[in-house]
C-alpha cells in the first residue's frame, strides 16, 4: 500500500512541481482535519493510519503548549540570566550587603520589583534563581532513576530471593515520611543545599525501584524476550537489548512528574530555613519574606515563578503520558 | 463468603505479624539517627564550665560510655514498657507521650475537615470533569486542579496569612497556644467542679445525648421495616444512622476517658467548648483554624481530583460500558455505577494514604500559622536537636502510616470483590 501511495507523490511531483507538493505536504502535518481534494479516499485513510500525524497532533493540545511556553519561560531566564538584569549574582546572595539597600523596598526603577530583606534586589534574584532551581532539581531526578533503573531491573530480572528482599527493603522506606527524614539527615552530614539535593535523590530511590520494577515485569513477559533467551542470548544481553529499550518511553514520562516534585519539595525544605544562604533560591526568598508580613511583593513574585515552573513540568508530562500512551498509570 | 473472610483474617493477622518486625526495624533505624545526631545532653543541663568529674560522671551515670548493643538493649526495652523519655528543650520536663497525646488532638482537628469533604467533593469533580471532556467545564476544573497541584501549599499559606489574615484577627480573641479550656469565659476562676460529668447542663452536651438517641431510632425502625419496597431508602437510612451514632458516641467515649483520668477535658478544643458551653473558645478556635483547613483543602482537592479525572478517562473508553449504554442504561447510572466503581481503585489507595500521612499535620501549614500541631514540634524539636522527642514522634508516624497501608490494603476488597488475597 505505501508503494502505491509513493509512486502518486511522484507523479505528482512531475506534474505539479515541488514547490506545491510541499506545501501540501505542509498543510497536511499542521493543519489538523485538513484534507487534501486531489488525494484520494484510500491514501487519505493512509495518511490518517500514520502514527507520526497522529503523536504530533496529540502533543499539540492547549494544555501541553502553555506547559511548554512556562518551561520555555523559566529556561531563557536561566539561560539569558547576565542579559536580562544588571546585577551580577554577588551582589544578589549571601556575603555581599548591598551598602545604600533599603530592606523591603518599593519598587523604583533601579529595582523594579522593590527588594528583599538586606536590600537584594527582588527582580534580579529571581531571574538568577531560575539557574539555581533548573540546576538543583535536575540532580536528584537523575539519582534516584539511575539507582532505580539498577536496582529495579536487578529484582525483577533475577527474581526469586533476590527480589524479596529488595521489595521488603522498598516497604520499609515507604513507611518513613520523606520530607521530615530529609530535615532529620542533612544536618548531620552538614547542612548544605548540595547535601539536601543528594539526600533527596537517594530517599526517592525506592519509588522508582518499585516503578522500573513494574515496567520490567511488564516487558518481561512478550513473546520476544523468551525468543531472545532461546536463541542463545546471555542475561546481560537480554536484559540491556531486548528489555530495557522497551522500557524508555513510560521512565521518560515519568521524569518530568519527578522534576515538578522535586522543583516543589527543593523549595519547601529552603522555605523552612535548611539551604545555602549564599545561592539566590526562590524559597529562601519566601524564607526571608516572612520577617515583614506587610510587603506582599517579596512573597508572591518568588512563589508564582515555583508554581510555574512545577506547572510547566506537570503540563508536560501529562501531555506526552496522553499522546504516547494514555494508559499508563503515572 | 465464609471462606473469603477466612482467608481476610488470615491476611490481616499475617501482615499485622509483618508489621512487628518491621516496628523493631524501626525503631533501631531511629535509634541509629538519633544516635548520630546527638548533641552531648548532658552540656544542656550543666554546661562546659563547670568541674569535669562532675561532667563525666554524670555522662556515665546516663550511660554514654556503654557499649553500642548496651544502649540498644536499654533503649527498646524502655520503649516496649511505655516510658519514651522525656523532652528536654521543647517542652522541658514533659514525657515524650504526654506531649504525643496533648498535641495530636490539635492536628486530628485541623486534618478533619480536609479529610472527610475532600474525598467526596474531589471525586465528584473529577467525575464531572471526565464526563464533559474537553469542554468548559473540564477545562476549567483541570485549570483549579493545577493551580492547587502546582503552586506550594506553604506559598497559598502566606498569601492567605497577609490579604485576609489580617482582617480576621479583628475577630479573634487571643493566641490559640491557651490551654486551658475556661480561659476564655470571663466569670471562671477555676474549674468548674459541680459540672462534670456535663451531660445535662447545658445545650450543646445534651444535643449530643440527643443526636445518639435519634441515630439509634433511626437504625431500629429501619430494621424493623424490611417490607419496605425501596433497597435504597433503607441502605441510606442505615449509613446515615450509624454515622450519627459514631459522631455522637466520640464526645462520650472521650469524655469517660477523661474522666478515668481525672481532668476536666477531651484535648479537643471543638468538643470541649462545645460540652462546656464557652461560645467565645469555640468561635476563636473556629476562626483559627480556617485559614489552616482552606489552604489544606485546596491543595489536597487538586491531587485526588486529577487522579479521579485520568482513571475515569481510562475506564470510559472500555467495552463494558459501551455496551451498557448501548443496553440502555441511565447516563447517570453508567457514570456513577459501572464506570466510577471500575475506576475508584487508585483513588481509594491515594485517599487512605493520603489520609496516614495528612494525621501527621501537614508541616508547612502549620509552620506558618504557628499552630502548635504535630508538624510544628516535629520542626521544633529536629532544629533544637531534642532527639528523644524526634524518636518518639517518628516512630508513632511511622506506627500510623503502617496501619493506613494495612487498611487501604483491606479497602481494595472491599471495593473490588474480585480481588483475593491468598
């Protein structure tokens, strides 16, 4: 059938030329419903059988693009940080007190958000502290999905014992709240925000042990697997080749909800006093907003742009769960 | 049936044998923690300057010099016997399970609220909004549900404290942090000593007394009239009768138990202004709770809802119901009773979660607020470093949230009969 229907686009292409091929061609992919009078019933339904169309359709929903243009949002604020506004991060952070700042401030043109305790600039610290968020929610995420994608395919390929225990490990620190052990462990190997970040990492392992090891047993069971274990495949081979491929697509999903929490749970453990003083964090802005209960600026500005970007990441994850597969339970 | 409840109590007791040893587990885990984290207890009482003998003896009369398995040994023994310490910088001189048992009445009162309208307004929500997808209504409730889902309760917390905050403190009458229960009413000295038990005296304590008799008139006469045509009318009437048994027989069981221990009240201040008749304590612990409950409320909706939205999504588009509607079935029946029964599982396991880990005060609000809640000792107590304290709030967390697993497990059950567990 795909024959038939490219040996019409050439004949078409001698006919009519390039030009207007393409920008049929175009019309077809981005005008959704569009239908092209010259092609006939047959190729039309062809067309619409494509699932390429038809994933790059469902991405485009309402929902998924404003959750696209907010992480767009956050990332050229990170990206174009020195750009965007004249103060540097030393003059934004902890060791640097501006000498002539007036705390809580309102806004004037030099700072046209008003400023923060000791006199920060508000404007220029949310800006340089999407750089902070990006960067501080990012590393966790890759920590906890890498030790579960290790110890989750370990348990559920060799199953048995092996398994068991692991399973009963995953139990027992699913019945510790996470965040009041972050609070409990990170003052003891110092209290800065790097070692909050990697506590939290290693505390989220266990979802996504139990999580991979679902997707696993899931994969394990087609028909391929057993054909590849036949023909003479080795574990290693089959559990790298033939199984995680398969697997990709629902933890790359699931990435995108893990950045949102950890985006949110990042900025409440700064809210509550434990982080580095002398990084240019939303939530420490929140902290230090709390000690004029009058000025509303320096508190809603800060916790608008986490929601954003916690939203963005949400939105987006939702809407590829939906245009991928919207049977998976993420 | 038989054999199915057989097999039910064998899983519960299994997983309840289960729950032992990971309770020892635990404990020796916190231990562990607390261990590292100990500050020397014995500088808070007597401080760096003083005689180092004095020093040293006292730190071996404690115990710091035994030997690890010493010190384990002693300390899950005192566990098992009931004696949690006592708190040194939080709350001095108070033993730990004491300040368990003053303190979380005040967050079961905060989390109440939450806990019983959420689930049934979130899934009402997430119904309607599957039902008209993609229309207004959808939209605009996914709209709220992210909102609530998105923005950090401790940030809805703030704004809410600074716009409408400071207008409602013109209604209160003081700080929440009283406890005494008369303190309010301005004729009281004392307690008042002829008024115990106060079933009689006044209004509000015989509503309750009331309320427990009608809930068992209710259940008589519906059970005495099981000619009645209607299976409905009566399976309401049976729900509504033991509700209002429950709600009414709280008070009273709380109040025997008080009285066994000699003090005049529940340590719920709702119920005990409400027996004691002290309108001024009921409508300022009212007023200080409201802006605590609506930030909780609003971000717990959004979670359920969201939830109750994509498995409704996923069961519609099943066989059965199209052949159900195809059958000839209500609309609202093919909602309410065939796809919303297929799709509660999750949402019933991120409830009763939910609710575990909602009993152990949200920290953040509670933060905010200054309400003296469990979360708010729990903040207190890791930043003073009263290890005692943390051990003994951990391990009674960790004792609820089992149990909340355990019973969200028993729930699939019964929400699904299908599932057998062997």
């Amino acid at each position: 059938m795909t024959e038939i229907v490219l040996n019409e686009i050439k004949r078409d292409e001698k006919t009519e030329g390039k030009k207007n091929n393409f920008i049929r061609l175009l019309k077809f992919y981005l005008l959704p419903g569009w239908r092209d009078p010259e092609f006939t019933a047959m190729q039309n339904k062809i067309e619409m059988i494509k699932s390429k169309r038809r994933l790059f359709r469902r991405l485009l929903s309402p929902l998924t693009m404003i959750g696209l243009v907010m992480i767009l949002f956050i990332v050229v604020l990170a990206v174009y940080a020195p750009w965007l506004t004249p103060y540097t991060i030393d003059h934004l952070a902890s060791p640097y007190l501006p000498p002539d700042g007036i705390n809580f401030a309102d806004p004037t043109p030099a700072h046209p958000l008003g400023t923060t305790k000791f006199g920060y600039d508000l404007l220029g610290r949310l800006i340089w502290g999407a750089r902070t968020t990006l960067t501080l929610a990012a590393i966790p995420v890759i920590i906890s999905l890498t030790g579960g994608i290790i110890f989750g395919t370990i348990s559920a390929y060799f199953g048995g014992l092996v398994d068991t225990i692991l399973m009963r490990f995953v139990d027992f620190m699913y019945s510790f709240p996470t965040i009041i052990l972050v609070i409990i462990i990170t003052p003891m190997l110092g209290g800065s925000l790097v070692n909050v970040v990697i506590v939290w990492g290693f505390l989220f392992i266990p979802a996504n042990m139990r999580f991979v090891r679902s997707l696993v047993l899931q994969v394990k069971q087609n028909l391929y697997v057993r054909a590849a274990v036949t023909g003479g495949a080795d574990k290693m081979k089959v559990m790298f080749k033939h199984v995680f491929p398969n697997t990709i697509s629902p933890m790359i999903i699931s990435i995108f909800g893990a950045m949102g929490l950890t985006v949110l749970g990042l900025a409440s453990i700064a809210y509550l006093g434990i982080g580095d003083q002398t990084l240019a964090d939303w939530g420490t802005d929140i902290m230090y907003s709390i000690a004029r209960m009058s000025a509303v600026g320096p508190a809603f500005w800060p916790g608008l742009f986490i929601g954003i970007t916690a939203i963005g990441f949400i939105l987006l994850g939702d809407g590829l769960r939906d245009a991928l597969d919207p049977r998976l339970k993420i | 049936m038989i054999r199915k409840s057989q097999n039910m109590i064998k899983y519960i007791i299994k997983r309840i044998l289960i729950m032992i040893p990971m309770l020892i587990m635990v404990l020796i885990f916190t231990w562990l923690l607390s261990h590292m984290m100990s500050v020397n207890p014995v500088s808070n009482k007597i401080g760096f300057n003083l005689d180092p003998d004095v020093y040293e003896r006292e730190l071996r009369r404690i115990g710091y010099y035994d030997p690890w398995y010493v010190q384990l040994g002693i300390y899950l023994q005192n566990f098992f016997t009931g004696e949690w310490g006592k708190s040194y910088i939080v709350l001095p001189e108070k033993p730990v399970l004491e300040i368990i048992a003053s303190i979380f009445p005040k967050t079961i009162e905060l989390m109440i609220f939450p806990i019983v309208i959420v689930p049934i307004i979130a899934v009402k929500l997430g119904v309607l909004s599957a039902k008209n997808k993609n229309k207004s209504k959808d939209i605009l409730i996914r709209l709220i549900a992210i909102l609530g889902a998105g923005f950090p309760v401790f940030w809805i917390a703030t704004l809410l404290q600074r716009f409408v905050g400071i207008s409602l403190s013109r209604f209160t009458y003081g700080a929440i942090a009283i406890e005494v229960v008369y303190s309010n009413s301005p004729d009281l000295d004392g307690p008042p000593i002829d008024n115990f038990p106060p079933f009689m005296n006044n209004l509000f304590s015989f509503l309750f007394f009331l309320l427990l008799i009608l809930g068992i008139i209710l259940l008589y006469k519906n059970f005495n009239n099981f000619r009645d045509s209607k299976r409905n009318k009566n399976l309401i009437y049976t729900i509504l009768g033991s509700l209002i048994i429950i709600i009414s027989l709280v008070p009273i069981i709380l109040l025997v138990i008080a009285f066994f221990e000699n003090s005049y009240g529940t340590g719920f201040r709702i119920i005990d202004s409400l027996l004691y008749n002290d309108q001024i304590y009921l409508w300022d612990t009212l007023i200080h709770l409201f802006l605590p409950v609506i930030s909780i409320t609003f971000v717990s909706l959004a979670g359920i809802t969201r939830l109750t939205r994509s498995s409704m999504l996923e069961v519609m588009d099943q066989d059965y119901i199209r052949t159900a509607r195809a059958k000839g079935v209500l609309e609202k029946d093919v909602i309410n009773k065939h796809a919303l029964r297929n799709a509660l599982l999750p949402t019933s396991n991120l409830i009763i979660g939910g609710t575990a880990s909602a009993l152990l005060g949200s920290l953040f609000v509670e933060v905010t607020f200054n309400y003296r809640g469990f979360g708010f000792y729990m903040v207190q107590s890791i930043f003073a470093g009263d290890f005692l304290v943390i051990n003994g709030l951990l391990v009674f967390s960790v004792i609820i949230i089992l149990t909340g697993t355990l019973v969200a497990d028993v729930m699939y059950t019964v929400i699904d009969p299908r599932i057998i567990y062997r």
